[in-house]
C-alpha cells in the first residue's frame, strides 16, 4: 500500500512506497476543455528536448494558414489553436493581448529584453502556438532561462518552471529551493533541458500535486529527478494511484518547520495549498488566483461545490502570506497580511451576497 498521512503535522522526509491501484476515474470528474485537444507542432518541443538535441532550433516554421488575423504584422504571432489560458499575457503583457477569446501579438519586440520575454512566453505556451516567422536560433538561449526566478529581491530561491502543459490546461508550476530539501509544486510539461536546469539548482526532492488537474507529466518527472509526489487521497486517481504520499483526512500537514499543507475543498475534493513560510507565500493551484479582472476561484471550472471553495478560501483570512501563486491566472502580492485579509474579505462579501 502506498503511504498515507492522516490530518496532523508531522516531517514527511525520507519516507518511502509501495503503489496501490484505484478503480477508474468517473466521467464526473472530466473537466470540461477549454479547446479541441491538437498536437504540438513546434519543433525542438518535448520529444527533441527529451533526446538531449542541444543543437536543435526550438522555433516553428511557418504556419501562416494558422496565423490570427488578430496579430500585428511581424515576426512574433499566435495561431488559431490557443486555448485564452493567459499565460503569454502575464509573461510578457507589452507584446500579448487577448483578442476575441485568444491571445494576439499587439505589439513587436523591440529590445532584447522584450525579445527574451517573446520567446519565454513562446516556451512555455503549452500548446504550441506561439511563433516566429522563421526558426531563430535565440529561443536555445531564453531554454536557459528556466526555471525563471519570480523576484530575486523580495524571494529569493522561487521559480517559474515554464513549459506549461496543455494536459493541465496551462497550469504553471514552480520550484521552492529549500535546505530540507527542493519542492516542485505541480507538474510542467517534461522536457530534458528543464530537467537538467533543476538539477543544477539542486534536483527536486518532492512534487507537490495541488489537485488532480495539474499533474500533467508528473510519472516522468518523478522518475527523472527521483523526488516523491504528494497528492491528497480524494484527488487520487488511475494516472496518480502509485503517487508517493496520499493525504488523508483535513490536515494541516507539515513538510518540515517551513512548510504547511492546507486542505481547501471545493474545486476539487482533495485541493490542497502549500504554504511556504519563510517567504510567506501560497502556492495556490486552482483554489485561487488573480485574474485580469481580479481575484476569482475559477467558478467554471468547479467540480465539487462553490460554496465549498468559498468556505475553504475563509481558510486563508487565518494564514499570514503576502504572495498567492497560482497554477492559473496571475500572481499577487500584498504589502502586508492585514492588505490581503481586506482584499479576501471584500472578495467573499463580494461573491457570497
């Protein structure tokens, strides 16, 4: 039997497993899609990656028949396949814009800066829809730039893995570098150049599974760095039934002195948030985000119950962070904790009225 953990705080290092099977997964549990499922067509992408091919270009050639009509002439375009998860748009907002319920290009790089985020957003679009003209050799050096540090002022040792997978619907994830080991929290696409980036910040220790939505590759990632996934019981499903670590129950859980795992149901049964102590950050997953409209907890998307979700975001008045990253929509951060307890409370008023 796997390992499972009862709700108390207890140090979860160094603990091992044996796989247990589960009985497929109810249609109730499919969540709807955003698009039509399609096949990456941008070369250099997981399988090149996955051989090591150093030397490959990770551009597309041109697909001008996919082409928006939405995008302003030039290099950089978005093709008719996007699926509005956002993520170009918060990864470089002076180039991307959402036109009609897609991303567009409304603007050409014109620095090498600005470039840099282009190509940065064009690695870690998860389906591949981002492209250049012409196949550009500078994409293999934006490859080195992740993990990509959040902000290595305000938290230092806090990554955005990039290459955001459509199997979880543009999800991203990160990277907690930490003396007790480094955690990975929710699954990116796998490709080896990523692999090889973690493991020269460390390699991962842990795989932290926020909810059933935002595994993605997470078999390869466990084999490749060795690190073991977490992921609470009521999420556990026939592609998670050999996970590592199984929650059990309400929590709070603890992995170390330094992190706290809190049960928040109502996306999904078993949506847990991590907690990251020393930087007062909470890793959110799909239990709350910023969009570009504000806060939301995703409503169309809920699988359990919204008054649940809503209950469990009460949770949150009771934790003292000033960051919320979440696996959809954007980042947020807060002077202090007594900004982001208005902000919470002004949002439940607002959603529970």
């Amino acid at each position: 039997m796997a390992l499972r953990l009862t709700g108390q705080a207890i140090n979860l290092t160094g603990l091992r497993y044996q796989p247990d099977l589960l009985p497929p997964t109810p249609s109730r549990f499919s969540k709807p899609r955003l698009t039509r499922p399609i096949r990456a067509i941008q070369s250099g992408g997981d399988e090149a990656a996955s051989a090591g091919a150093a030397s490959a270009v990770a551009t597309p050639t041109r697909a001008p028949s996919l082409r928006r009509p939405h995008n302003v002439d030039g290099e950089f375009f978005v093709d008719t396949r996007c699926i509005d998860c956002d993520t170009c748009r918060w990864m470089a907002p002076q180039i991307f814009t959402r036109v009609d319920g897609m991303s567009a290009v409304s603007k050409q790089p014109t620095s090498s800066e600005e470039r840099l985020n282009a190509l940065q957003a064009l690695l870690a679009c998860p389906t591949s829809s981002i492209h250049t003209e012409k196949p550009t050799r500078d994409v293999l050096e934006a490859q080195k730039t992740f993990p990509l540090p959040i902000d290595d002022k305000k938290i230092p040792g806090i990554y955005h893995c990039g290459y955001h997978s459509e199997k979880s619907y543009g999800a991203a994830s990160y990277l907690i570098i930490r003396p007790d080991g480094n955690i990975i929290v929710d699954s990116p696409r796998f490709t080896e150049k990523l692999a090889r980036n973690i493991e020269a910040l460390g390699g991962a220790s842990y795989m932290f599974l926020t909810h059933m939505d935002d595994v993605a590759d997470h078999e390869k990632w466990s084999k490749r760095l060795n690190c073991q996934r977490i992921l609470h019981s009521g999420d556990v499903r026939v592609d998670t039934a050999d996970v590592e670590i199984k929650l059990e129950g309400n929590g709070p859980w603890s992995l170390g002195e330094d992190v706290e795992l809190i049960h928040v149901p109502g996306h999904t049964e078993g949506s847990v948030c991590l907690f990251y102590k020393p930087h007062k950050i909470l890793f959110a997953g799909d239990h709350l985000g910023m969009t570009e409209f504000g806060l939301s907890i995703f409503e169309t998307y809920n699988r359990i119950s919204v008054p649940m979700q809503l209950d469990s975001v009460k949770k949150l008045l009771k934790l003292n962070f000033q960051w919320i990253l979440p696996g959809h929509g954007r980042r947020a951060e807060y002077k202090n904790s007594q900004e982001k307890d208005s902000t919470l409370e002004n949002f439940l008023q607002q959603k529970c009225s």
